[in-house]
C-alpha cells in the first residue's frame, strides 16, 4: 500500500521566525500592500520577501529599515486617503 504523507515542513531558520512572518505578513496586508508591492518598495525580490513571512529567513538590518520605512509610507498614504472620504 502507498501512504500518502505530505512532505516534512522545513525547519525554522530560527526559533519564532514563522511567529516573526506572519507578524510581517499582518502588517504588510493592513497596509493593503501585495507582496510584489511591498517587495518592490522595498528593492528586494518577491521570493525573498516570501521566504521572510514563511519562517525560512529572517531580515537583514537593512531590510528591516526599508521595510519599516514602506509601512510608514503606507500607513500615512491609507490614512490620508481615508480621511478624506470621510
């Protein structure tokens, strides 16, 4: 008989790191930005970003600081816009 058993999921590059992505990925989609967008303001490619909010890696200093400075962008962009239609 063959069992059918899904792969073994790859380990965590550190412990919390798949905690630390979806806290990533949170802020990223309450900032009503795609994963392309946000790669792309941040200069960094899809696949990396991806593998940040899957646990498989974890920022660099520099990556950190583009990725907090889009958020801000974002945040002050979506919260003008909401307050104007208002």
């Amino acid at each position: 008989m063959i069992s059918h058993t899904p792969p073994p999921k790859p380990p965590e590059h550190e412990p919390g790191a798949r905690a630390f992505g979806e806290t990533i990925m949170g802020r990223r989609m309450q900032a009503f930005c795609t994963l392309r967008m946000c790669a792309e303001l941040m200069g960094m490619s899809m696949t990396d970003l991806s593998a940040v909010e899957q646990g498989a890696r974890g920022f660099t200093p520099d990556e950190r600081e583009r990725f907090e400075a889009v958020m801000r962008s974002r945040t002050n962009s979506t919260t003008a816009i909401e307050g104007a239609s208002k």
